[in-house]
C-alpha cells in the first residue's frame, strides 16, 4: 500500500465529514495516529544465519478506549499501510460501539518462507520490541493476514515473561488454552454472514438463486463460502494467491476446503474449471466478495465489475476511485469497517472474559455477535435512508458521530481552546 491510499481513505474521513456538523477540531484530531511506532527484529534464522525484519505498531486513535486491531505478516507491509488500517479499525470499533479505539501492526515478511521455529522467534521479537506501547488498557493485538491463534499464543506468553505476570488480555484470537474464546476463528466469517443476511432482501430484491465469487480463500473467504453455500447460495468462483475456480452452477466448496487444507493451496482443485484469479472480479454475479487485500477493485478494473452488489470482507479491498466508478455504475457496496467487523468484535468478547476472569460459551458469543452486527447493520441502513447516503458514507458518518462525542466529552477543546467557556 502507497501513501496514496492513506490520502484516500482520509479523503473517505472528509467526505463523511461533510454530512456531519463535525467541528474543525475534531476532525483535526481524527487526521492523523496518535503514536506510531518502528521497529527492527533480530531473528536467528534456523542455519544459523540472522535476519532482521521490519515491524510496525501504529495506536491511531484512544479515545474511546484502547486501541484494537491485527497484525498482519505480509513482504508489502509498510508504515503507510499500517497507519491506514490502524485508521480503518478507528472506524470499524466506532461502527461497533466497542469500547476501543483503532490501532494495527505488522511485519515486513513472508511468513511461508519461514519455519515454526523462525515464526516464532520473530513473533516473540517483536512483541519484545512494542512491549512498551501495548497492554490491556493502551493497545490490544490481534490476528489478522498470516496471523493466527498459535502466532497470538507466542505472543501472550511472551507479553506475561516481560511482565512477570499473566495478562491475558493483551492480545486476543489467543488459542483458547491461553485465555482465547471459542467461536473467535469464525468470528469474521459469522459476522459477515448476518450483514448478508441483513441486507440481502434490499441490495438483492429478485435473486432467488443468488450467485457470489469469492476473491481469498483464506481464513474469512474459505469459512463464508460454507455459510453462504449452506444458506442456498451458489457460490460460483474462489480463488486464493495461486489459483482461482470457477462453475457457473456451483462448486462444492467442501471438498475445496478439504483440497486447501491439504495441499495449502487451490491449485488442482479436484472441482470446477480453472480460471485466471483477476477474471473472478469481473464475473457476472450477484454479489462479489473481496476477502484478499486492500486495492483488489481498483480504477483499472471497477469499469470491468459486473455485481449487483460488493461485499466487503477483505480491508479497503476497492480503492477510492473505484468506489465512485463502482458508485456510478449503481453497484452497491457494503462496506468493510461493517462486514467485516465480526472479528474485532468477538475479541471484544474475550478481552471482556479474560479481565473479568470468565468462561464464555460458544452460544453466548454467537448470541451476542448476532446481536451487535444486527444492530449496526440496521442502525446503518436506516441512516443511508434517512440522509440519503451510500452505504459506506452512512457506516462513517454513524462512526464519526460516535467518535465526535467521545472526543468533545474529553474536554480538551476546551481545555485547549481560549480559556474562556
Ligand atoms: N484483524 C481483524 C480486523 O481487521 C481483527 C482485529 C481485532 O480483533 O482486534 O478487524
């Protein structure tokens, strides 16, 4: 990611801006991270050799709680692509109502190059190096691309040794040994599936028979494709980093799955044609689902996108430019700081759990995630209605509005201001 994309997802911040009477202010304290850090991670490499990687940590904003959010292991990640995502999860936690603010990390590495051993090392390394600046009530991690429970694991274990104590809640998406919450692996996905469902009678009024493409067959996009496949939905096409696969009259996304976690990859899948990954973008289908990387839909493809609707699963999967030429074209977009809100908000859940020293079962989680994506989903739609907007202007208008509250009620304006209120 590019400065670029920072200048256009805070162009996204100004816009919403516009449909709110949000003051100078605030929206000045919203411009720019709280904190960002950088930092370089020793590893001894298994040959003996040592390697250092990049690794970021970027608090963008605290004020309605500590900051939330993944870090991801990916070769591109830069500083610029951090702060955007610590920017989006400000957002998303607001859209949420959780009582956190936004934050995110990430190393510069390509994880499948790497060894347990070596992941580990460097998982524990870096949590070394940010120790300072996260804790239960400053910054919480979490998984997100590349990153997973065993990876959450090292890490709050190495959290308590330099601590000298345990702190569970620290990071979440822990395995559940360590304080982790059942019913959080599926959290995205699950979430996901109620915005879907929520939404599915106004963006797809006349499908009966409703087709998606799935862009990313990783964690989120592999578990939808089971949601919406058993939910009557034909799912057409999937792809991940090596391969896509496609039939026009559904695939069989089980004996995918069992494919992937075989063979690591959707390279000769024993079912449907294959098919170049880009041309899933442009299928002719009733809902398209970006659950990869940012920029996936941008200016050079948007004109090419032949969905009904968008869904996004993946962070900032359309670009700014392609949003107004999707926009133009009248496809609908759902955006990601809502559909793809199930994770942060189930690790809500367990960082509840973990400081009230709890157990949650996987009925209650499911009850409560239900009941949160509803909400919002419904609180958004009746905004877009009310004001006339899209629905990705109606989720950031309902955020910034939370967020404006939060930060006139800190009285620093006034602390600040001329002294005189
Ligand atoms: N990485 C996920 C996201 O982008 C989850 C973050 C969290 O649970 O803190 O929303």
């Amino acid at each position: 990611m590019t400065d670029d994309l920072l200048e256009e997802a805070a162009a996204r911040f100004e816009e919403a801006c516009e449909h709110t009477d949000l003051s100078e202010d605030t929206r000045e304290r919203l411009r720019r991270p709280i904190s960002s850090l950088k930092v370089s991670i020793p590893v001894r490499m298994d040959d003996g050799a040592m390697e250092t990687f990049a690794g970021y940590r970027v608090r963008y904003n605290d004020t309605r709680g500590p900051a939330k959010g993944g870090i991801r292991f990916h070769p591109r990640v830069t500083a610029a692509e951090v702060t955007t995502l610590a920017f989006w999860m400000t957002f998303k936690t607001a859209v949420m109502d959780l009582p956190f603010g936004g934050g995110k990390g990430g190393v510069a590495v390509d994880p499948k190059r790497l060894s347990v051993a070596e992941l580990e090392r460097l998982s524990r390394g870096y949590i070394a190096a940010i120790a300072d600046v996260i804790g239960p009530d400053i910054d919480v991690p979490a998984p997100d691309v590349a990153t997973n429970e065993l990876v959450m694991g090292w890490m709050v274990h190495e959290y308590g040794k330099i601590h000298r104590g345990h702190q569970p809640a620290v990071v979440t998406g822990k395995p559940i040994a360590l304080g982790g919450i059942p019913g959080r692996s599926s959290a995205t996905s699950d979430g996901a599936f109620q915005v879907v469902r929520e939404v599915r009678g106004r963006v797809l009024p006349d499908a009966n028979d409703p087709s998606v493409a799935i862009q990313g067959f990783g964690n989120a996009g592999a578990q939808l494709a089971s949601r919406l496949a058993e939910d009557g939905w034909r799912v057409v096409a999937v792809s991940d980093s090596s391969a896509a696969v496609h039939d026009p009259g559904g695939l069989d996304v089980v004996k995918l799955r069992e494919h992937k976690t075989d063979t690591g990859s959707l390279a000769d899948a024993p079912v449907g044609e294959p098919l170049e990954p880009e041309a899933l973008l442009t299928l002719e289908v009733d809902a398209l689902v970006p659950a990869a990387l940012e920029a996936a839909i941008h200016e050079g493809n948007a004109g090419d996108v032949r969905a009904t609707v968008v869904f996004e699963v993946a962070n900032g999967p359309v670009t700014a430019a392609a949003d107004r030429i999707l926009d133009e074209r009248g496809v609908e977009i759902v955006p990601d700081i809502l559909v793809n809100a199930g994770g942060v908000t189930v690790s809500w859940f367990e960082w509840i759990a973990n400081r009230q020293g709890e157990r949650w079962t996987e009925a209650t989680v499911r009850a409560r995630l239900e009941d949160r994506m509803v909400t919002e989903t419904r609180a958004i739609v009746e905004l877009a209605d009310a004001r006339g907007l899209r629905l990705r202007t109606a989720a950031y208008v309902h955020a910034v509005e939370r967020l404006a509250t939060a930060i006139d009620a800190t009285g620093t304006t006034t602390l600040f201001g001329d002294g005189t209120s």
